[in-house]
C-alpha cells in the first residue's frame, strides 16, 4: 500500500479560509483601535494623554486576543509588510508564505481593515468621513520605520528562538508600548494605515499622509528583516511560524 495513503500528509488550511482569517483579524484589530479611539475621545475630552493611554492598552489587549484566536488559521500576519516580509525570508527554502497566497493575503488586509473602520464608526453612530489629521512629519516618519523595524524583528526572533508561545502577548505588548515611544503612535501597518484615513477621529490619519507613512513602513520593514539576517542567519528555516504556526490539516 502506498505509504501516502496510510499515513495522510499535512497541510495547511485552505487558502479561501486563512484569507478570510485574515480579513476578519485585521477588520477587528481596526476595530479595536478606532473604537477604542473614539470611546476615549468621548471619555476623556481633553485630555490627550489619558486617550492615548485608553486606546493604547485596548489596542495591546485585542491584537493579543486576536492572534490566540485566528492565528492557527492563518498565522495572525494582520499586516501587508509581516506577509511581505514572511515571503521574502522563506522564498529560498519555501517555509514562509507562497508567492501566490501573498497577493490573497494583502487584499484581505487592506479590505478587512476598511472595513474595520466602517464598522466602529457605525457603531459609534460617527459616520464615515476623511479624517484630517495630518500626521506626515519628519519625525513621525521617523517613528514610523522605527515601528515597523522592531516588529518585523520581533516576531522573527520570537519565531526562529522557538518562542511563538508567547508571540501574541509579545506582540501585544510591543505595540502598546511603541503607542508611547514613537511619535508616529506606531501605526506600523499599511492596511491599518490605509484603513484609518476613513475616520476623522482620534485615531484617524489624513489622505494626504497615508502614502508616505505606507513609505516608511515599508522601509521600516526593510531594516527590521536585514537587523533579522544580521542576528540570526538561519531564521529563514523558521518563516512559516510566523506569527503563529498555522495548524495542519489532514487531507482525506
């Protein structure tokens, strides 16, 4: 008997259901941040310091809750650069992302994200409107590749030292604080990015900003993975558990 039959091989799940993990984690993360935002807003008028602090510790607690929940689906990337990223590492060795689930994954994102947005603002009966917070600065591009850097570093360190135990509390925890210690409040996202130009709220982001903040995230990205290489060489075996090892599937 072919040993194949008796003994099924794994795979991952199907490309239709991890882009839909990913279309709903990324449209609830932007939830999470912008509902988060406009609750603080309404909260704590006038005190921007105390809504940073509210949005900040519900963005950290949902993104944690998230990956726990869709990362055995789809790895919980949430972010078009971390999916980048995960190909370009893994395309030598094909443990990272398929070129032909990227494109899948990254319209998920940008579309999950928008409608992500949509949904906190109809909940918060705002509507949905361009926001005009103009955020494109020096210093917040800046704070912008900064984000993006250490994140890509993290989630590849946590991977290749065999840490994804912790990667979602980790992650949540990296992103709560990089709120506080970039000036860009860590976007760190082009579909979060993206997302967030359709509300003219606290945590919204003006048109005119979003393509070169998606810029500085890309470059971000762009250093967080050479800083990878750099510190640990062989962290291409280990690009499919990023973020979190998607469960295998047995096929019948």
């Amino acid at each position: 008997m072919n040993a194949s039959r008796s003994h099924p091989s794994p795979r991952r799940p199907h490309l239709l259901r991890r882009a839909a993990a990913e279309f709903v984690g990324t449209g609830l993360l932007v939830t999470v941040v912008v509902g988060s935002g406009i609750a603080a807003q309404r909260l704590s008028p006038g005190d921007a310091g105390l809504q940073l602090l509210e949005n900040s510790l519900t963005t950290a607690l949902g993104l944690t809750v998230l990956i726990l929940m869709l990362g055995p689906v789809s790895g919980a990337h949430f972010n078009p650069v971390v999916s980048i990223a995960d190909w370009l590492l893994g395309r030598r060795l094909r443990s990272g992302l398929m070129l032909r689930d990227l494109a899948p994954y990254v319209g998920a994102q940008i579309l999950g994200g928008i409608g992500g947005t949509l949904l906190a603002v109809l909940m918060f009966t705002t509507g949905p409107a361009f926001s005009s917070n103009d955020r494109a600065t020096g210093g917040h591009l800046i704070g912008e590749v900064v984000a993006t850097a250490g994140l890509v570093l993290l989630i590849f360190a946590l991977a290749r030292t065999g840490n994804g135990a912790v990667t979602a509390a980790t992650v949540g925890a990296y992103i709560g604080a990089a709120y506080w210690f970039t000036s860009s409040t860590s976007f760190a996202n082009p579909a979060v990015t993206i997302a967030r130009m359709f509300t003219d709220t606290f945590a919204g982001i003006a048109p005119g900003s979003v393509a070169p903040f998606v810029l500085a995230q890309l470059v971000g990205a762009a250093l967080g993975l050479a800083l990878t290489i750099a510190f640990y060489p062989t962290a291409d075996r280990t690009a499919g558990a990023v973020v979190v090892p998607t469960q295998p599937e047995t096929q019948p």
